[in-house]
C-alpha cells in the first residue's frame, strides 16, 4: 500500500515537473502532442476552381428553405386537421361506400370487401397445406 502511494506521488510530481517544463518552455509537450506533422499541412494546396468565387457558388447552389422557428404542437395540429380561425376543414362524409352483396358488410367503391377478402385468404392458406 505504502508502495503504491509512493508511485502515485511520483507519478504526479513527474507530471508537475513536465508542467512547469512546458510552460517555462524548457522542454517539449509530451509525445502524443507531437505525432501532428505541421509540414504535411504546409504542402497541401486549397482548391481553388479558377473564376469562381463563393459568390457565384452561392448563386448556383439550392438554398432550401428553413423555418425559423419550431411551431407549436397546437398550432400544427390546427393546420393539419383545420379550426375556423386558422383555415377550415371540415369533415366531408364519403358518399363512395357500398355493402357487399354476399355479407353484408361496407367497403369503398373499386375496393375488395375486407370481409370477404379475409375469408378467401383463409381458404387459400387452408388449401395451401
Ligand atoms: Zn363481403
């Protein structure tokens, strides 16, 4: 134990002594500051496309647009399903639902009937085994 404390105490004064190093600018940042090669960014080139500047790539480019500010849950809800404030909708009855002549049940004109359309599935898969 007294070992291990001893090693945490030198540890951390080797660490001061680095610190005051560095900042007296007697010696360099430890290693891994240094594995940056500050030449390799020297030699690259920015890509300039000649005649164009950021101007002209503006003028070019699609700027959608954004909105500024979130809208409210309310606010979306009245857009989407209409108040009279905001813009009216209101609930138009569907006058395109027949009954099916076989059950009895209701579907949408050029739909199958969902009730006997599961009934024929079931058939099938009972004949499928
Ligand atoms: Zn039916």
């Amino acid at each position: 134990m007294a070992n291990g404390i001893l090693s945490r105490l030198y540890r951390a004064f080797k660490r001061f002594d680095q610190a005051v190093d560095i900042l007296l600018g007697r010696s360099l940042p430890p290693g891994h500051l240094l594995a940056i090669d500050c030449n390799a960014l020297s030699h690259v080139q920015p890509t300039i496309i000649p005649g164009r500047s950021l101007k002209d790539i503006l003028n070019d480019a699609i700027l959608w647009a954004v909105p500024k500010k979130r809208r409210t849950i309310e606010k979306r809800l009245n857009r989407r399903f209409g108040v009279p404030k905001y813009n009216w909708k209101p609930h138009v009855p569907k006058t395109n639902i027949i009954m099916c002549r076989k059950c009895g049940h209701d579907y949408e004109v050029n739909t199958l009937c969902g009730y006997c359309y599961e009934k024929v599935k079931l058939e099938t898969k009972e004949f499928k085994e």
